[in-house]
C-alpha cells in the first residue's frame, strides 16, 4: 500500500498535503521531493512541476481547487539578493544612489535565494512575507533595501527593486542575457 494518494485534487503524500493536479499536471512542493514519489507521479502518468510554498498554501488550510483557480492569477515569486562576493557599495543603496554609482542593478551581482508559489503576488504582502514568515526554501536574509523580487510566469518576468521607500520597476542590465539561460 502507498503512503501516496489523491483526494479532491489534491495530493497527499503520508498524510502531508504535498500538492495538486489538474488534467495530467501535478504541482508538487520540493520538500517532498523523492525517489519514490517521482516514481508514483510517473506510473500515474502525471508530468511534475516541483516548487516551494506548495505545502505551506495546502497547509494553511487552501483547498486544492482554490489553488487551480488562483494558479491562473498568480505567478511565480523569485528573489534575488545580491552575492556574498559582489562589491560591497551595492548593499543597502537606494535605486538612484546605485544607478547614479554604477548604472542598471545587473544579474551578475545576484543570486536567487527563492523561487516558489506565495499567496500573494502584491508587493507589500511579499515583503511581509520575507521579514515575519519565511517560506520553506527560502536561503537568503530577511528582504531589504538593495534586493529585487521577480514576479513572473510563462509569459515573461518583473524585476522590482526593493527601495528606501517601497519598490522601483527595473530590468536588469543583463537580464535578457540570463533570460536565456534560465530557459535551459
């Protein structure tokens, strides 16, 4: 007998809420990750889409059919903190001060500390979310001043620059050069 199994939409795996289908797709969160249910999704013919915030979405007491609604509206939330090895005058900056020094923030200097599903895709809720209640997969510091949030689905992708005072819309100087080695 399999720990695994689903039930109105949504897939649990040894009582844990993991995640949800719809027609031949199954969104998984990463925690749950395995061998093993890599394999059931397979035998089940299910095509996977591993992500964070899947568990704790399904935990806070979402339903599975809310998710599929809400999977339309929302998108993904990338965030990118600047790397331990960038120059230390980009820390803590406001948008213009970073601008005015060097130019356009460029991906080079950062790295990707999150990529998942949140509730939410306004900006102040995220920035919330990223100081009081950390999601799992979540690698970086609490969100600050000279970090950017990436809002994005299939479709494409906004870069939002967390500022002084509330966020700046940016692209990357290189960001269309990184755009294509992310789709590899």
């Amino acid at each position: 007998m399999s720990g695994i199994e689903v039930k109105n939409g949504c897939i649990i795996y040894y009582g844990n809420p993991a995640g949800y289908v719809k027609e031949d797709r199954a969104t998984v969160d990463k925690i749950f990750q395995s061998k093993e249910f890599e394999e059931w999704l397979s035998e089940k013919k299910f095509v996977s889409d591993w992500k964070d915030g899947v568990f704790d979405r399904l935990s806070s007491g979402e339903k599975a059919e809310e998710l599929l609604k809400d999977k339309k509206s929302l998108k993904n939330v990338r965030i990118w903190q600047l790397k331990a090895d960038s120059d230390f005058d980009l820390r803590f900056r406001s948008y213009d001060e970073v601008v005015k020094a060097s130019g356009e923030p460029s991906m080079v200097n950062y790295e990707a500390v999150y990529d998942g599903e949140l509730e939410t895709n306004d900006l102040e809720g995220i920035y919330a979310k990223f100081n009081l209640d950390h999601p799992n997969g979540f690698t970086g510091h609490s969100l600050s001043i000279s970090d950017v949030v990436e809002i994005y689905n299939e479709r494409g992708s906004d870069f939002y620059y967390v500022n002084t005072i509330g966020f700046q819309k940016i692209e990357f100087a290189d960001q269309q050069e990184q755009d294509i080695k992310m789709g590899m």
